[in-house]
C-alpha cells in the first residue's frame, strides 16, 4: 500500500475512532454507565477519554496495513498501543477498579489472541491457495511449451 493511501486511511480511521468512541460513552451515559451528576470539567474528561480510546484503536488498526510488519508484529504493537491507552485512560478517569482492570486485560488478551489466530489462518489459506495458482499456471505454461 503506497504512503499516500496509508496517511489517507489513518485520518479516516482515527476520525471514525473518535465518532466511535464517543458513541461508546453516549450509550453508556444513556445506560447509567457514568453518575449523571459529573461537573462540566469531569464529563469532558470521560468524553475526550472514551473518544482518544477509540481513536488509538481505530487510528492503531492502521498498523495492518503495513505488510513489511507482519501479522504478529502489528497484532502486538496495536495491543500495546491499545492497553496503554485503556490502562492509563482506566486509572485517570476511574473507569475499573484495579481488579476489574486485571480482569479486562485478560480478557482483552484473549480477544487479542484469538484476532491474531484467525488471521494466521486466513493469511496462511491464502498463500496456499496463490501457490496452488502458482503451480497451476506453471503447469499450464509448462503444457503451452510442448
């Protein structure tokens, strides 16, 4: 993917972060996930939060575009941006406990490893399917040849 398209899908991605991650706080102000009674300085704060959480991700995501990384160096480099985010956004803003904290990395772990195994799977399919087209094409060459 050329610089160009790679800068032009990171804005996108880290615009529709931030609609995202300010959706995420809405419907859960909505849904009684924040005191109602927060002042003014508070509830920026939990908005510019949740909508810089959801910018790093969405924003990070672009890390998969790169194809020099791989799947494994992009998969831990977006975790790693992403649970320093969620980790600092967690302890500043209040959002867990320390012990729900643990247990929301561990899960986001999880989720992380289980992204990282289905893409290995499918990028592992697809090579084997472009070297089946490879060796058909040879094949087909190979017969033109005689």
């Amino acid at each position: 993917m050329s610089d160009e398209k790679l800068k032009y899908m990171f804005i996108i991605n880290i615009l529709l972060g931030a609609v995202l991650g300010f959706a995420v706080w809405a419907v859960l102000f909505m849904c009684g996930g924040y005191p109602k009674e927060l002042d003014r300085p508070a509830l920026l704060a939990q908005i510019i939060g949740s909508m810089l959480v959801g910018v790093v991700g969405m924003g990070g995501s672009t890390i998969y575009r790169i194809e020099s990384l791989g799947i494994l160096k992009a998969t831990l480099i977006h975790y790693l941006l992403v649970m320093f985010t969620l980790c600092l956004a967690c302890k500043v803003l209040g959002w867990f406990s320390s012990d729900m904290l643990i247990v929301f990395l561990l899960i986001e772990t999880v989720i992380y490893a289980i992204i990282w195994l289905v893409n290995y799977f499918w990028e592992k399919r697809s090579v084997k399917e472009m070297n089946r087209d490879l060796e058909l094409m040879k094949k087909k060459q190979d017969g033109d040849r005689s």
